[in-house]
C-alpha cells in the first residue's frame, strides 16, 4: 500500500495525490461490498482517499529521572481501541496522586511508573489484539483464532465496549 503511482516506495504513507489509481478503485468495490449506505455516502463525496499505517508504542519505562511520561508520550495504543483520552487523564490523576501522596519525588515518579507502565502496556497489548480483526500479519493461531471472533459486530462490540481486559493480569 506505500507504493505510489509512479511506482516509488514510501517508508510511512503515500501522499494523497500520489495514491494509486487501482488501490482507490479496488478500496471503493470492496467498499460497496462491506459499508452500510451511510459510510458508503461518505466515500462517494471523498474525491481523493488516503491512508496512513498505524502504529502503536509503549515505553518500557514512563519515568526517566525527574521526567514523567503521561499521554501519547507515555504509550500511545492503536486508535480503534477508542482510549487514548481516558488512559492520559487516568495517567494525569495518577501522577498527581502518587506526587501528592508522597514527599519524596523520586519514589513518588517510582510508584507512578509502577501503576501506570504495566497497564498502558495491558492496553496496547489489547488494541494489537483487536487489530487483528482486520485480518493482516495473523502470525500466530492465537492472532488467527482472534481474527474469526471478531468478524461480527457483537463479538467486537464485547471487545472493545467493555473494558475489562484492564481488570485481568498478562
């Protein structure tokens, strides 16, 4: 998908106007096999689609010295798990709570890190695994056997509705 017309390999995403011609044909006759009317009505008035990769990222540490990591800084899990905003305002209230509850900042940022780091990696773990919907890389009969659960709307909405993989321990 990061070749362009012209044939040139981009490393990340392919400018708009450089997307090729087939792919965007191809992405709109898949499109009206899979999309309800009113995503379809969006796509008709799209006149040049694009795409970008998603990646996601979590750092091994979210304290480095005085440094605390909280947000997209500190992990950023794939958009389709739909929680980035509550995960940097739970992480925000985290670090003031440890800071406030501790009058030693270093073990104060080490107590942050402990609560927080294992969780946003919880996270970004699951949004790998609701990734896997979409039926690409399935590397392992984990990852294919996820991919078949969640081909209907309801195994997807039991995924990603309900939190509770924050409550079980990997």
């Amino acid at each position: 998908m990061c070749v362009d017309e012209y044939g040139q390999q981009h490393e990340f995403s392919v400018p708009p106007p450089l997307v090729r011609k087939r792919l965007v044909e191809w992405m709109r006759a898949e499109a009206e096999t899979l999309l309800p009317p009113q995503f379809l009505d969006c796509l008709h008035h799209i006149n040049q689609p694009f795409f970008t990769p998603i990646y996601d990222f979590c750092s091994p540490s979210l304290v480095s010295g005085r440094v605390a990591l909280i947000g997209d800084a500190a992990s950023t899990p794939r958009p389709h798990i739909g929680f980035g905003v509550a995960k940097a305002g739970a992480e925000a209230q985290a670090l003031a709570n440890a800071l406030s509850n501790d009058d030693d900042i270093d073990r104060a940022l080490t107590a942050y890190n402990a609560e927080r780091q294992a969780l946003s990696e919880r996270i970004l773990l699951h949004g790998r695994k609701l990734g896997t919907q979409l039926g690409v890389n399935l590397e392992t009969d984990e990852d294919r056997n996820m991919c078949k659960l969640l081909q209907s709307p309801g195994a997807i909405l039991n995924w990603i509705a309900v939190p509770n993989f924050l409550a079980q321990r990997s």
